[in-house]
C-alpha cells in the first residue's frame, strides 16, 4: 500500500514525463523532480492541500524551462512570465483583442485574469494604453502577483 492520498495509474510517470518534455520543462533530474511532485501535499507559494494528483502544477520559467515549484493552479496562471494566448496581440500578459462590431475600429481589448481556476472578464477599452495602465493597477490592489 502507498503512503499517497490518491490512486496514481501505472502508466502515471509514463505520461507525466511526455507531459513535461511536451511542455518546455528541462528533464536532467526527472526522478528527482518527478518525486518531489508526487509526494508534496501542499501548494509551495498558497499552502493550498493537494487532494488529487491534477491539483498540482509544475511552475516553471517558460523561457528556459527550469523548474521552479510545485503549486496549485491558481498560483501557477497568476505567475508573470505564463505564456501569452495565441490571441493576445497586445503583448501584455491578461490583454487580448475580441472582435466587436458595435465599435468603431471593429474590436476591444478585454483584460481578464484567472481567479479560483475560472477566467474573469476585468475590463474592456477600446483604448490600449488606458487598459494597460489600469490593468497595472488593479494586479498591485489586488496581489495579483505571486
């Protein structure tokens, strides 16, 4: 019997290796990682309790790929250097172009961020710059960042 508060398939460190490989995530201490990832019970940044094994993310740089932490997915999206969507044309992370007819130029930036697992529409402006610096604002009133 294992000391894991969850059923882990056979095939588990199989996959979870793809997964990360898949990723960008560097693989020179798989084991190593790969068993601090099993068996941590908690979000390293949030203190959250991990109940299931897709509660936990691997938070890494997305730029080298170097491993960082093991946190609840919350704490992973809120982290700065998450990849943009493939829609966001602004080049600031959480800002993205929606078509909109009812405007003049034909879209508007929506500011959106992820609180508890679930996206969250902020605001909307057909002013960029505007957007940009209330979006600034509202991540530092908020604690946004992590």
């Amino acid at each position: 019997m294992s000391d894991l508060p969850f059923e882990l398939k056979p095939y588990h460190k199989a996959i979870t290796k793809y997964t990360w490989k898949k990723r960008g995530l560097l693989m020179d201490n798989f084991e190593e990682i790969y068993n601090k990832y099993i068996y941590a019970t908690h979000c390293e940044l949030c203190n959250k309790q991990f109940t299931k094994t897709i509660d936990r993310q691997m938070e890494h740089c997305h730029e080298t790929g170097e491993f960082r932490n093991i946190v609840c997915m919350g704490c992973n999206q809120r982290k700065a250097d998450v990849k943009l969507k493939s829609n966001n044309t602004s080049g600031y992370k959480g800002i993205c172009k929606q078509k909109d007819t009812t405007c003049k130029q034909g879209f508007i930036w929506q500011f959106s961020v992820y609180i508890n697992g679930k996206r969250k529409t902020i605001k909307q402006s057909v002013d960029l710059d505007k957007l940009v610096e209330f979006a600034e604002q509202w991540k530092k009133d908020n604690n946004y960042y992590t």
